[in-house]
C-alpha cells in the first residue's frame, strides 16, 4: 500500500486545498489547518469584492446620496436599502451602522465641493467669475444637500455679539467671522464624537471652509461681493438652490432660477 508523504511541500499544498491524501483515501483538512498552511505558504490574500458585491455596494451608495439628499440625515436606513433594491441586511453588512454610512457620504461630498472650489480658484482669473462658478456648479451636482450640518452653522446674533473685540474702534466691532478669509465662514466646534460616529470629517470640512473662504475674500476685496457675505452664508446658498423635485428637468431649471436671484443678493451695490 502506498502511503503519501505528508510531510513534505505536497502536504501544504494539500492542505491549502482543503483534503490531504493517504493512498485512495481522502482525508478531509479543518478550515483552521487549511488557515494554518496557507499562511505558512503565503497564500492568503485579500479578495476583492465580488461583482454582485461591487454592485450592491455602488447600488447603495446611490440610494444613500438620493435619500439623504430629499429626506436629509435622518431618514432610515430601510428607506436606503428599499431604494437601492437590496435587504437592510446588505445595506448592514456594508455599513455595520448609521453613522458609518452619513460620514461616508458626507465625506464624499465635502471633498467634491473643495475640489468645485479648488477648480474655480485655479481657472477663473475674476474674483466674482470664480464665486459665481463655484456655486453653480455644486447647485448643479447636488452636493449642498449632502454637506454635514455643522458646516452649515450660522452664528445666532446673541454669538455673533460675543465675538466683537472690546474695543472702542468702530472698525474693530466686526463679528471675528467677517475678518478673515478663513475665518469667515461656519466654525466647526466641538469635539468628534466617540468612535468617528456624526456626520462628515472635522478635517475635510475645515478644508473646505478655507478653500471657499479665499474664493470670498477675494470677491469681497474686489468689491464685487457685499462686506457682510460669509462663507457660511455662500455654503447656505448652495445648500438652499437644489430643491429636491421629482422632474429632472423642472428640478434644474428651478435651481438655475433660484441662484441667479441669490447671486444678485449677494452682490454689492453702488452707494
């Protein structure tokens, strides 16, 4: 009777494929033993994502921006997955939970919009071209509807009081959120949550606010832009010029009509 020398490369090589061979016998290897050789023998890698998976995954995505942009953050994850056409089980699987999902949208859209932005700067040589640029094109693609609510805060007059400097100078007793370029936008305060849980990245959002904020700074020194515009205000035109409607077409026209009446408020007007 020939016996099989399980000792030798052929035994890892058995074992990585699951069963070891004595002479006409098969011998079953337990999942641990195939987990054991492999690793010896370097065989383990990292699958990618199935192709059904790699679908379900951009399936819900798509859903996620459509849903959270009609119904805001706090809609349900089984309106997501009902829209994405998959069991709240797979929407789960890929997303262990909520807040995982929000920030990875919110994510996605913060760093859209500071590239919108970057690419504004970089090709428009007019300070109020670049603006006007900027913001139709994020009304355009949507993303204001996506942004993290705490880039959207807007300083209460009770806060905007508490920022003036002490001081007898008349030009001084500007609210600190006018000026600077960076600081003329929405703070982001407060600390992160335990366990990255909440919406958007305190990174990316600060970036954000400082790429739009050289777009208003630029626009206000020109003088083209009215002085009391912050970014916090541009951030809220972008938000508020997207209307979620069911016709595609009465959708762009709608926001195409809304943002040419918000750019003639924001513009400065001879004394």
């Amino acid at each position: 009777m020939h016996i099989q020398d399980l000792h030798g490369p052929g035994a890892a090589t058995s074992a990585a494929e699951g069963r070891g061979t004595l002479g006409s016998v098969t011998v079953a290897v337990p999942p641990a033993a195939v987990r054991a050789a492999a690793a010896q023998t370097g065989t383990i890698r990292s699958a990618p994502l199935r192709v059904d998976a790699q679908r379900n995954l951009e399936h819900v995505l798509r859903a996620a921006r459509e849903v959270f942009g009609e119904l805001g953050y706090g809609a349900p994850m089984e309106d997501v997955a009902r829209r994405a056409r998959v069991g709240v089980g797979t929407v789960y699987r890929r997303f262990p939970s909520k807040d995982v999902l929000v920030r990875r949208i919110a994510e996605e859209e913060t760093s859209r919009l500071t590239d919108q932005a970057r690419s504004a700067l970089g090709q428009e040589e007019e300070p109020w071209s670049a603006l006007s640029r900027f913001l139709r094109t994020s009304v355009a693609s949507g993303a204001g509807r996506l942004l993290p609510p705490h880039v959207l805060r807007v300083r209460t007059a009770q806060e905007e009081a508490a920022a003036i400097p002490a001081t007898a100078d008349d030009e001084q007793r500007v609210p600190q959120q006018r000026q600077g370029a960076v600081q003329a936008g929405p703070q982001v305060t407060g600390r992160r949550p335990a366990g990255g849980a909440g919406p958007g990245d305190d990174s990316g959002a600060f970036e954000l606010l400082e790429v739009v904020g050289r777009l208003v700074a630029r626009a206000r020194e020109s003088g083209e832009l009215r002085a009391d515009v912050t970014v916090a205000d541009v951030l809220l035109v972008i938000a508020t010029a997207a209307p979620a409607l069911p016709d595609p077409a009465h959708q762009a026209a709608a926001s195409a009509r809304l943002l040419d009446i918000l750019l003639e408020g924001l513009r400065s007007r001879p004394a």
